[in-house]
C-alpha cells in the first residue's frame, strides 16, 4: 500500500507501520547511481563492483523492550545476538562477512562490566567468523539501552542473491523449522508456562540465534537460488517482501511447514496452534529461498545429509498476486501480510 505522506501531515506512524514508512521515503536517496548497486529494498545495499566483487552493507537497532527485555536476556548472549541478526543479512545476500561497528546508546546508571560482558558477546562471535571490530560510537541515553550494528562483508558479483528474483514455478525452501524462537520470546513474557525442562530449549533459540553464513555461501557459489532472504520478522513477512519484490505471488502447503518435535508437543500441552508462531513469530533467522524447478534436485543434493543445514520444499512461486495456503483438505486460504511491523505490532 502507497501512502502519500506529504499530502497528509496528519498521518501516524501505526497507520503506516515501517515498511509503509520505508516505501515512502525510497524515491530520491540516491543522488548518484555511480557505484550503487542495490539501495532500499533487500537484506543489504550493494556497492561496486570492485574487480569482480561487491560491498554489502546492513545495520541493525536493538531496543530495550522492543527487541529485548533487559533482564531475561544476558549481557554476553546480548551481544552475541546483536551481532548475529547482522551476520544474517549478510548470510542472505550470499555474502562474507568483514567489517563492524558498533554504536551504543547507554543509559548513565548502567554497570560498566555488564558493557564489558555485551563486547565478550560480540567478540567472541566476531572472533569465530572472522570479522574485524573497526569502529563506532558510544552516547548516553536517557533511559532505555540501544544497540546498533553496522556490518559490512564482501561477495563476488555474479553471486548475491537478491530478493527481487524470484518467478512463478519457483519453488520455495526453507532452512530449518521455524517458530520456536516466538514461542521462547512468549515464554520470557510469561505468556506460555512450559516445564523447566522444555523451557530451556525455546530460550536458547531465542536468545542465542545462529547465522548462516556458511549456508548461505553454499547456496550463493552454487549459483541456483533466484532469490534470497532472512527471516527476521516471520514466514508470511519476508515471503511477502520477496513476493513483493519479484512481483509474484506464492503457494504455502500447510503440511510442507517445518515444526520442531519441541514446538509440537509443548503446543499439545499448552493448547496452543503451533502454525501461528511458524507463520508469524519473527526471530528465527533462518533463510528462505526460491529456486526454479529445473534446479531444485541439484539444490537438494547439496544438502542431502543435513549440513550445514536442513533444507525443507515448503511451496511454490505462483504469478498470481497474495500468499495463499494449500490445506490439508486440499481447499486453499489467503494469508495475510502477518509478521512484525514495528509501529503496528
């Protein structure tokens, strides 16, 4: 949806949500094409291309309250997060990470060693994929503790995958189960009571993300991916970017969605729709991928053993506009834009 901003000064910022906001200020950024790639629009802008090879460059805010809760969360696993949901931008775009900085907004109370702990985080993340910590910025904020990271890698041209790629026939993968990390956030929030034993399972992968670099190199060298992204505010949201995107539509099966056997039964106990986190958690970080059906054999047999990661057919590319599922029944439902929307959410 379009919204013209200038030609209503009324306007609020949970009528729009981000990405209305964000349509609405792409047109004029960029005031020189020279070496601009790819600007507002996918999981990283592009720049180059510099002997064969381009600059990606991502940055990511984490609020207190909105993307953590201080207290649920350790300074150490904090800043190996803050630096992981970045990795994974870079992981989409087929990249290699480099470079960070690191930008801290922190309020005048707070302990110097808990600061300490959170760069323990992010260096030892940093240290073991080999990315080099170069600079940033430290302010104080009045109340809340604000974290960004800017991160910069490097790709070979003809290897990013974008998100703008993808085309009907198209069939859609995914590298993992998805919405255990929404159901841990709800378990911070004391919305679910698991036992203990289950508990520590969505915590962990809540608070404690991977990044799949290595995953997304094998998929960018091997050059069969159409499009590419990470999925940090749920399924139906960034198939939806995608979508948006490459200007298609897509066909989830129902059945096809990957759920943790621990998602699966802590949802018989709790009586609650595992689907729903699946669909529209956020947080999971995994990457979704499209790939055309002449190609989606080759792909599988990359990852015929699991590694690095698991790879799961979830649905297909459709030219028709929306995102529908395919259910159980065979009868087939049109889904909603569902996900995290700042400003809306």
């Amino acid at each position: 949806m379009a919204f013209n901003i200038e030609g209503n000064k009324a306007l609020k910022f949970k009528e729009i949500g981000e990405f209305g906001f964000i349509d609405s200020i792409k047109e004029e950024c960029i005031t020189s094409l020279k070496g601009v790639i790819k600007g507002i629009g996918d999981d990283c802008a592009v720049f180059g291309p510099y002997s064969g090879r381009v600059l990606l460059f991502t940055t990511d805010m984490l609020v207190e309250d909105i993307h953590f809760l201080r207290d649920k969360i350790s300074p150490y696993q904090l800043g190996r997060k803050a630096i992981a949901v970045n990795l994974s931008d870079i992981a989409a775009m087929g990249g290699r990470p480099l470079y960070c900085l690191i930008s801290l907004g922190i309020p005048v109370q707070m302990n110097v060693e808990l600061i300490q702990d959170l760069y323990k985080g992010m260096k030892d993340i940093c240290e073991h994929y080999r990315v080099n910590i170069v600079g940033g910025d430290t302010v104080g904020s009045p109340d809340k503790f604000i974290i960004n990271v800017s991160l910069i890698g490097d790709a070979k041209e003809d290897e990013v995958i974008y998100r703008s790629g993808a085309r009907p026939g198209d069939k859609i993968y995914l590298t993992g189960s998805v919405g255990d990390s929404s159901v841990g956030l709800k378990i911070l929030k004391n919305e679910i009571s698991p036992p203990r034993s289950m508990g520590s399972y969505f915590l962990k992968v809540h608070n404690e993300p991977n990044a799949l670099i290595e995953t997304g190199r094998i998929i960018a060298t091997s050059r069969l991916a159409s499009s590419m992204i990470d999925l940090s505010d749920g399924l139906l949201s960034d198939l939806g970017h995608i979508c948006k995107e490459s200007s298609v539509g897509a066909l989830l099966i129902r059945s096809k969605i990957p759920l943790s056997s621990e998602l699966k039964l802590l949802a018989s106990r709790a009586s609650f729709n595992p689907l729903d986190h699946a669909l529209s958690g956020g947080e999971d970080y995994l990457l979704l991928l499209t790939v055309p059906e002449a190609r989606s054999q080759d792909l599988e047999l990359l990852f015929k053993d699991k590694r690095p990661s698991p790879l799961y057919l979830i649905g297909e590319i459709r030219k028709e506009e929306g995102i529908r599922m395919l259910n159980d029944n065979g009868s087939v439902e049109e889904l909603g834009p569902k996900g995290f929307n700042h400003f809306i959410s």
